[in-house]
C-alpha cells in the first residue's frame, strides 16, 4: 500500500516536472508574464504596474500599491480570510455559554 | 512530561506574573520597542517593504509577548479578552467602509480617487486611501492573531 | 560566480530541512527544524529580489506560525509514532 | 451608485453581514439570525434583479478600483453566473430561515459563530461564481473553505476529525489549484478569465498548460467530492450539525463544479474531458453502490451526493448542448433535493432523536409534511416525472445518446436503478413495517403511543417551499431551460 | 542549450516540485496530525515559491522605485504581480494553519491522541 502511494506521488512529481522544463525559463524578461505587451498586443499587468504605480498612487512600492489599490479586492478577501480565522477559532473553541 | 508542561503554562497565564524577574522585565522592556517598530512597518509601507499584514504581526508579537510573559490576568489591562473579534471586524469594516464610501461618491467600489477629501488629485487621493485600508488591515491582523492565541490557550 | 548555485544550495537547505522536520519524532525539534525551513525559504525569496514576500514570511515564521505551532504542541502531545 | 454595482453587492452585503453579525450578536444574542435572513433576502433581491438584467441585456461587469483588466480585477455577471447566484442565494435563505430552532438546540451558545460562519461561506460561494479573475477566485475559494471546516467541526464526536480531513483535503485542492493556475500565469501573462481564453488557443497544445488544467481540475475535484476523490465528504456531512450540513450539503460542492465548468470553457474543452466523463461515469455507480450499504440516513444522503456530482460532471464532460443543459439543471434540482433531504433529515433526527433507517418506524404518523416534502425530494431523486429529477436525467441521456455514449446511457439507467433501492428502504421502513418485533420495550411503547409531533413552524415551511420548488422546476422544465439556461450554454 | 543554461533556467522549478512532493508526502504518509499539518505548510510554501520564482528577472532591481533608473523601461525592475499574490497567499496558509491547530487541539481534547490510526479506530 505504502509503495502503491509513493508510486503514484513519484509519478505525479515528474509529470509535474516535464511540465515545469517547458514553462519560461527563470529569469526570461520575455516570457509572458514579464514582457510588456501580450499575443494580443494588450497591456501586460506586470509591466502595466511597474510603468504607473508612482504616477498612480505617489507611491514608489510597487507592491503596496497593487495591493491596496490594483487589486485591492484581493487584500479586503485576505482581511476576511484573517477574520474568518478569528471566527472559526472562536466557534471552535470557546466553551458553550449559558 | 507534557501534562506536567501543560499545567505550568495554564498556573502562569491564569495566576499572575511568571517567577524570573528577568524575563519579566526583558519582556515590558522589549515589547515598546517591538510595537514602535510594528507602527514603523505599518506606516512606513508605502516606501519601503512592509505595510498592514506586516505591522498588524509585529503588533501582535508584542501583545503575545507581554500575554506569555505577564501571564493572562496582568495582560487583561493591556488588550481584554473580549475585544479582540469586535475590534476585527472593525478593522474590516474600516477596509470595507473606505470602499463603500467611494462607491457612495459616484466612482466604482474601492476606488480611492473619489473618497470625499477636498483639495487632494487623485494620486494624493489613492496615497491616502491606501493608507487608510492599511490602518484597518493592521488592526484586524492584530486582533484576530491575538484571539487565535486566547482561544487555543484557553480552550 | 554562479548567482544561481547560491540559490540551488538555498533550495537543498530548504528541502533537507523540509525532510528533517517530517522526520523527527520529536515534534518541538520538528517545529524549530519548521521555523528554520521559513528562514530559509525567507532567504531565498531575498535572493529572487521579492523583498515584501521575505519581510512577511520572516515576520510570520517568527511572530505568528513559531508560537501558535508550539502553543499547539505544547497543549497536546509532544511525541510523534513517526 | 448604478446598476453595474449588482455583481458586487451580492458577495459584498454577506461580507458586510458577517462582519456585523457578531457586533450585533454581542449586544442581542438573538438578532444574528434575522441579521444573516435579511443579509441573504437582499442578496437573493440583488441576484433576482441581476438575472433580469443580464436577460434582458446581457452580460455586465463591474470593474473593481475603476482598474479595466487586466490591470485591476472584474466582477462579470453572465447567464451562468446569474443562474448560480439565484440559486445559490435563495437555497442559503431559505436554509437559514429553517435554521433558527433548530441551531438553538444543536449548537447552543454557538449562534453567533454559527451565523457569523455562515454568511462567509455564502460570501465566498457568492464571489467565487461572480469573480472573472482567478486569483481572486481562489481568495474566494479559501473564505468559503476556513468557514465550512469550521461549521463541519462542530456536531457530534467525531466531528472536529471528519473536519480536519476536510481541511487537509481542501487546502491540498487549493494548492493544486494554485500551482495549476502558476503554471497558467506563467504561460499566459493574464490572470482575468476573459483575457485567458483569448491568449490560451495561442499556447494550447503545449505541455504545461495542460497539465496547468488538469491541476486546476484535480484541485476542483477534490473541492467538489468527484469520485476516488470523495473520502472527506462522508464523514463531514455525517457527523456535522443539522443546519450546517443543510447549508454546505446543497451549494457548497455546486461552485466547485462551476470552478470546473469555468475552466473547462476557458480551455476550450481539451481533450481530457473524456478521462473525466469516464472517472464520472464511474463515480456515479460507485456511489449508488456505496449509498445502498449505509444505515445512517445523512450518510446514505452524503454518498448519494457523490452519486449525483458524477451525473452532474458527466454532463458537463460530454460537451454537448444537451448534456450541458442537463447538468446545468440538474445542478438545480440537486441543490433542491438535498437541502429538502437534509432539512427534513435535522428535523427527523430533532424529534425522533435517531437518523437509524430502520428505526424510522411511525414517521408518516408523527410528521406527516415532513414526510410528504421527504417523499418528493426523493421521487425527484429516483427521477419520477412531475419532478425536477426527471426532466434532468432525460436531458443528459438525451446528451448521452447525441454524443452516442451508450456506456453512460447504461450508467445512469443503472444508477436510476440503484437509486429506487436505497431509497425504497427508507420509505419500506418508515411506512410498511409492523410495529412488532422489536428489542427495546421502551422504544416499542414511545412509537406506538404516536402523536402527531412536527417540526417547528419556520423549519417545515421553508422544507415545503423547498419541495414545492423541485415540484414546479419539473413542471416549468420547458421554461426555466428556454429563459435562463440556454443562454448559458457556451459554443462547443 | 547546453546543461549548465539548463540547470541555471529551470533548476529551481524542479527542485520546488520536489519540495511539492515532498510536503504531499508528509500528508500522506504521516500518522501524526501535527506532521500532517506541518506537511500542508510545505506544500503552500512550495507553491509561493513557484509564484515567486517565476516573478524574477535577469539584472532587475526590487520592486521600488530607484529613481535613478527611471520607470520606463519594465525590464529594469521585477515582477510586482507574483509578489503581490503570494503576500495575500501567505496570509491564508497562516489563517489556515491557525484553524487547522484549533481543530486539532479539539480531537486531542476529545480522544487524547493525534496517531490517525488510533483514531480511526476510536471512530468505529
């Protein structure tokens, strides 16, 4: 049973790994995700974000502004997954009132 | 071994101040300067690595220190037990408000450049806004982490 | 030299920690060999320039994940069959 | 505030209400659940008014931050979306509204958190059909995730365990999820869902995207219970409390099958969609099968939840219009079905104090619309024809025999089959058998002095709206797959 | 491409799988709750450092501002995005773990062990 699992995690892991020798090589400042302008001749975000981020927001962390304000619907989630935590651990584990 | 491990850390938290004086003062001593450098962090985000997330953990450290250190009742003065979820969502709130008000305003949801400051162009506008959801980012960080610890202490 | 042989040893510290702490039978060794796989992997992310990412696992791997994971442990048990 | 804040608010007002739930919750102990009713009405409106819209003029964004993609994220409100979301909330409403008597006897204490949990998952659910990014996506996921392994864990014994599994199945699903979606990223630049589709027939063909998707479908079934992937689901629906099982059971796996959908149509249906409809086809028998061998009536439900996601995932995988519509509609039915089945399953266990199949003697006597409400929801499951059930199952054989499929026409005629079996049982045992013949004098004495003992008031009608609800989908079949389904189907 | 480019290009994707299979291993195999648990965050940490890898760029500069390099031309400075995610994904493994200690603090409470065959067991 134990070698069936490992098996099959081994197998996984280099499916995994001939996938991954065909991504971008790391470090490409052509691949897709880095470069400025995609197959469809559109704005990239990542280059989008380091281009305008100061004139933007007056803020020269790129990241802080991409987070509060790019995409700072993913930052309000993350508050709610922090508070979600808080929640659940107290539904867990405070004892039963009254 | 361990039962024995659990007891003395619950006497500590529930009795009062642990017996060696120096971790005791190590500890009141070590916890401004950890808060000052969470606000630091927190403020300082805009400029350099750091902001909310960042600042609302250090923030934390410091009150868990003094909770490990001072034991649960002494620490009652500095954060009670009963505030911490109250005071996270209303660092969420701070975050969802700041969004709401913009929305109000005219502009979509989030969209600092229509928060209803007068005298500011949108680049300043967002600069502020940024900072303003930082705040409540910190403050739900830090009282949820907090509540996590109380709770798993005292389930 | 070779920037990136820096970075292949980080990654070896980082998977052998990452081995030692599913290995050890000790689960407080285990936890501490845990906190040293989020420093290094804090270093690494240093060395891939992701200085925000660092910063917040460095902080959290200290500040949050090292107390709740021994708080955790010490209120239950501290040996493991495996 | 205009129109085009619709796909906002609906995931917006439950995190807005989860926030307040407990601040209200400490001052009045009992305004959280009134609190999360309103919070899910004004949803349910929100989404009503959403659909009529996109029905009548398409599909509309909501650009968050004022950011077009793919610089900041987007809220798309679709036919598909629209579907979901009314789903979705209306079966939370009316889940939440039978939840109120019945949370105060099982989680006592607990409401806030109960009710606090509760609007955070339906948040999540809500935002993760509404999204069009996928990271944000998987924030959504991750919300709706924390709040069921937290509802899951509190109920009998053995429950904090079953929800620990859960968590450790589901954060690897996430995970897999989120290397499937690096793997995406990397090769495609984008992030937003519209912009994918348009960028992936540029890098279809190559290695990494495929296995990009296939993660990403791994990782959605393991969220959504597919077959060899259901070992969390039994035991989470088993031992977790009544209105939290009737809350997760009916909507929580559904998104991950629209994860599913979603993805498959950004693809464009590669060629792995006939590993799935086979692992499907597979599921659903296996399933059945499992379903028959249990005397626990939440569990006998909970493997039937596995038998169904497969008719569900088959008719997907079969991409043809007809199976699409099948699936699509028997989504509904399904989310119909088992919130009646789990609902009138909490008050059977409330007032009878036992959810042992073949101790359910005297249950037509003492809770007559229970049973009746019961008794249709499984018609509907067998697939007997005033009922949703039916309609659904023609549609995907129908989907089946275009596709000229006949191994999976086989399954779900064999699956019917199965269905009557374990479902026969329960109706032999609670109506046909004697009432002699048993161990327990006490318990002999308690069923025979039967009285009528039904549930309370807000727990039977929302259970009865609920099945006159799989009633009515049967009737108007022709029209709910006309108006609001067939503009979802994507071109295959 | 020679090996040394190779093993320069995409040595840290395939050692970070390893590291992804590594920490799937621990949830498999591992008895222990609190192994299972420190399984989980090796594979989360495994996949923000995929995402992050994948934001870095030949001789470019963090991502802040040097005024001195101006911000024209993307080249010059890493990709911002990645980084950005994986804040907000670090954030949930934290809040998960949290939970996930919770739930197991509640079995130990409950049946005074955490070998996952014992508790299978008690569950009959």
């Amino acid at each position: 049973m134990k070698a069936i699992h490992i098996l099959v995690l081994a197998s996984f892991a280099a499916l995994l790994m001939v996938a991954a020798v065909h991504l971008p090589r790391r470090g490409d400042p052509n691949s897709p995700a880095n470069r400025a302008e995609n197959v469809l001749k559109g704005p990239v975000a990542g280059a989008y974000y380091i281009q305008n981020a100061y004139l933007d927001a007056k803020t020269p962390n790129m990241v802080t502004v991409i987070l509060a304000d790019y995409r700072g619907f993913d930052t309000l989630g993350e508050t709610v997954v922090v508070f979600a935590g808080g929640v659940a651990c107290l539904y867990l584990l405070r004892r039963r009132t009254s | 071994m361990n039962e024995v491990n659990r007891d003395l850390l619950l006497r500590r938290h529930m009795e009062g101040p642990i017996v060696s004086p120096i971790v005791h003062v190590c500890c009141r001593g070590l916890a401004p300067f950890i808060q000052i450098t969470g606000l630091y962090v927190f403020f300082h985000g805009h400029y350099s690595p750091g902001g909310g997330f960042q600042g609302g953990v250090l923030l934390a450290a410091s009150i868990i220190m003094l909770r490990m250190s001072l034991g649960l009742a002494d620490s009652q003065r500095i954060m009670p037990n009963r505030l911490p979820i109250p005071l996270a969502a209303l660092g969420a709130l701070i975050y969802a408000g700041t969004g709401l008000l913009a929305m109000l305003w005219g502009g979509s949801y989030l969209d600092y450049s229509f928060l209803p400051l007068p005298m500011l162009d949108p680049a300043m506008l967002r600069y502020v806004g940024i900072l303003v959801i930082e705040l409540g980012v910190t403050i739900c960080v830090m009282s949820t982490l907090i509540s996590i610890y109380d709770n798993l202490l005292g389930s | 030299m070779l920037p990136w042989l820096i970075e292949v040893i980080l990654f070896t510290v980082l998977i052998v920690a990452a081995l030692v702490a599913l290995g050890l039978r000790n689960l407080l060794a285990a936890v501490v060999t845990l906190n040293i796989f989020s420093f290094m992997s804090a270093t690494i992310m240093v060395k891939l320039g992701a200085i925000d990412v660092a910063f917040t696992e460095a902080v959290v791997g200290a500040g949050a994940v090292g107390v709740i994971n021994i708080l955790a442990i010490l209120l239950t048990s501290r040996k493991s069959a495996d | 505030m205009s129109d085009s804040n619709l796909p906002l608010l609906i995931p917006f007002t439950f995190l807005l209400a989860a926030l307040f739930v407990p601040l209200a919750g400490s001052v009045r102990r009992w305004a959280s659940q009134p609190l999360a009713v309103a919070a899910a009405l004004f949803s349910l409106g929100c989404s009503v008014a959403g659909m009529a819209r996109v029905f009548a003029s398409g599909t509309f964004r909501h650009y968050l931050a004022g950011w077009q993609p793919p610089i900041g994220i987007e809220f798309v409100f679709d036919p598909l979306a629209a579907f979901f979301l009314v789903m979705i909330t209306g079966v939370g409403c009316l889940v939440l509204i039978y939840s109120g008597p019945i949370a105060v006897e099982e989680i006592l204490g607990k409401r806030i958190g109960f009710y606090s949990l509760a609007m955070l998952l339906l948040a999540g659910l809500t935002g993760m059909v509404v999204t069009g990014d996928l990271f944000n996506l998987y924030v959504f996921l991750e919300i709706s995730a924390l709040a069921s392994y937290a509802l899951i864990a509190v109920g009998d014994q053995r429950a904090p365990y079953s929800a620990f599994r859960y968590l450790a199945l589901g954060t690897v699903g996430a995970s897999l999820y989120l290397m499937g979606l690096a793997f995406l990223f990397m090769s495609t630049g984008t992030l937003n869902m519209a912009e994918m589709a348009a960028i992936l027939p540029y890098v279809n063909q190559q290695p990494q995207v495929v296995v990009g998707i296939v993660l990403i479908l791994l990782g959605a079934g393991l969220k959504m219970a597919l077959f060899p992937m259901h070992a969390w689901l039994p035991d989470a629906y088993t031992n977790a409390s009544s209105p939290a099982t009737a809350l997760i059971a009916p909507i929580g796996t559904k998104v991950a099958v629209y994860l599913m959908i979603r993805v498959l149509i950004i693809s464009g249906f590669p060629a792995i969609i006939t590993i799935i409809s086979w692992v499907a086809a597979v599921g659903i028998i296996a399933g059945s099968i499992l379903a028959i061998g249990q005397s626990n009536l939440k569990r006998m439900l909970a493997y039937s939840s596995v038998a169904n996601i497969g008719y569900i995932v088959l008719g997907v995988s079969l991409a043809n219009p007809l199976a699409f519509i099948g699936a699509v509609l028997h989504i509904l039915n399904h989310a119909l079905m088992k919130a009646v089945l789990f609902m009138s399953a909490g008050g059977i266990f409330s007032k009878l104090g036992t959810l042992d199949i073949f101790k359910l003697r005297g249950l037509p006597k003492k809770m007559p619309f229970t049973t009746a409400a019961f008794l249709i929801a499984v018609f509907s499951m067998v697939g007997i024809p005033p009922t949703g059930g039916f309609f659904s199952k023609i549609y995907l054989i129908f989907g089946a025999i275009e596709a000229s499929a006949w191994v999976f026409v086989a399954a779900i005629l064999i699956s019917t089959v199965l269905n009557f079996f374990y479902f026969f049982r329960v109706i032999e045992f609670s109506f046909f058998k004697p009432y002699a013949k048993t161990e327990d004098p006490a318990q002999e004495q308690k069923s025979e002095t039967l009285k009528m003992d039904e549930m309370s008031m807000s727990m039977l009608l929302s259970t009865l709206i609920l099945a006159a609800a799989i009633v009515a989908v049967g009737v108007y079949n022709g029209e709910i797959v006309d108006n609001f389904i067939a503009g979802a189907v994507p071109g295959f | 491409m020679t090996a040394f480019e190779f093993a320069e290009g995409y040595s840290a994707y395939l050692l970070l799988v390893v590291l992804f299979a590594i920490g799937l291993y621990g949830m498999m195999m591992k008895q222990n709750l609190i192994k299972k648990i420190m399984g989980m965050s090796i594979v989360q940490s495994s996949v923000i450092l995929f995402f992050i890898v994948s934001a870095y760029k030949d001789d470019a500069t963090v991502s802040v501002i040097d005024y001195a390099r101006g911000v024209t031309n993307p080249d010059l400075y890493l990709n911002p995005l990645p980084h950005t995610l994986m804040l907000t994904a670090i954030v949930v493994a934290v809040v998960t773990l949290g939970v996930s200690f919770a739930l197991v603090i509640m079995i130990y409470k409950r049946f005074k062990t955490l070998h996952e065959p014992t508790l299978r067991e008690l569950m009959k």
